[in-house]
C-alpha cells in the first residue's frame, strides 16, 4: 500500500510539472488609437475621429503543442470617440472617452524559431468588456481654452450601453531567451454592438503593445 501512495504521489508531481511547464503568464501595456463606427453619417473631410488612450492587460496561456496556445487576457483599455454620435450642440464639439475592463479569449498561433531566438504569432479571439467610467469632453470649435469635462453617471445614462464585446485580431513578433519572451505587437479591436443604443456608434480600436512573458 505504501508503495502504491509513493507510485500515485510521483505520478501527481510529475503531472503537476507538467502542466506548470505549458504554462505562461506575462503583461502587456499598449497606445489605443480608439474611434467609433459611424455608419453613413457625413463628416468634414477633416474632421478627426479618433482619440489616444492606452490599455495594460496581464496574460495567460496555456500551451498545447509548439505552435499552438490558447489563453486569456484580462485587463483595463480605454475607448471612445473624438465624435461622439448623436450629441449634437450647435458650435461644440464633444469627445467621449470610455474605460472598460475587459477580458478577452484568445487562439495564439506561433511559426517555428529563426536563428533560435526570434519568432511570429498571429493572434485570434473575442471577449466581453464592461464599462467603469465615462467622460465627456466638449470644447467650443476653435477654442481650446473653452474645454469643459463631465464625468457621465452610468446609473441614469440611459443612452450608453454598459457591456461592449466584439472580435479581436492581432499580429506580433517575439525574442526567446530561454523561458522569457518580449514582444511588440498590433491589435485591431472589431465591437459588435452600439455604445448608444440610437446611433450607430460601434467601438473600433488599433493598439501597438509591448509585452513580456514567462514560462512557469
């Protein structure tokens, strides 16, 4: 009987290892370059509809062979628009900026080691986010000592969604040093539903990160 324990103890460590061993946590930090999906509205042709913000996420994956991880990355991003949709008032212009956490599913894909240090990955997935905080910046047009920033009460702003999800896309490139790994990466973010419920106003986002990860 003693035996079989040591048997059984062995056999659960070395699965234990394992497990551990195909597993790999890290963090990334990007610039957002966020905007919002108007539809056919018309705009000025020089009118600017993005607004600059960032994202820091943790990350987990799990490997399942050499080229092939799937994982998690939960985190905070900003989003938002240098328009906003439906906020119409005659000779101002109106920002919204938005914070979510997020935590989006992801199929990491990695092409074989060039000269045993670099490599390439394509990244695949969707996710939920759910909105924190909102702010609404408004400025008379051509008067930037006019800015006036409100924060947005979630509980009675009826036309604000509070959940966003969408797909997610990204492609990077990594440097291996033996359990470590760096990486500078591009993400496109694709939201599905409106953030006003009356306009067309879909989150759309292109993130540039840096990243670092390690295998337990």
């Amino acid at each position: 009987m003693k035996n079989i324990s040591i048997i059984l103890i062995a056999i659960l460590s070395c699965c234990f290892v394992q497990l551990q061993a195909q597993v790999s946590l890290g963090i990334k930090a990007s610039h957002v370059k966020a905007w919002e999906e108007y539809g056919d509205v018309g705009l000025p042709d020089d009118a600017e509809i993005h607004v600059n913000r960032f994202s820091v996420s943790a990350l987990a994956y799990y490997k399942i062979n050499n080229f092939l991880e799937v994982g998690i990355e939960p985190g905070f991003v900003q989003r938002g628009a240098a328009c906003e949709p439906g906020f119409i008032i005659f000779e101002r212009d109106a920002k919204l900026f938005l914070n979510y956490i997020e935590a989006p599913l992801m199929v990491k894909i990695n092409s074989p080691q060039i000269a045993n240090v670099f490599s390439i990955f394509g990244k695949v997935g969707a996710g939920a986010s759910r909105l924190i905080t909102a702010f609404r910046e408004q400025e008379m047009f051509g008067d930037p000592n006019s800015v006036i920033r409100t924060k947005l009460d979630l509980d009675t702003e009826n036309s604000m969604n509070k959940w966003d999800y969408g797909l997610h896309g990204a492609l990077g490139m990594a440097v291996n040093f033996g359990r470590n790994q760096f990486f500078v990466e591009t993400n496109i973010y694709h939201g599905l539903p409106d953030v006003d419920p009356l306009n067309r106003s879909e989150n759309r986002s292109l993130q540039f990160g840096l990243g670092y990860m390690m295998a337990l």
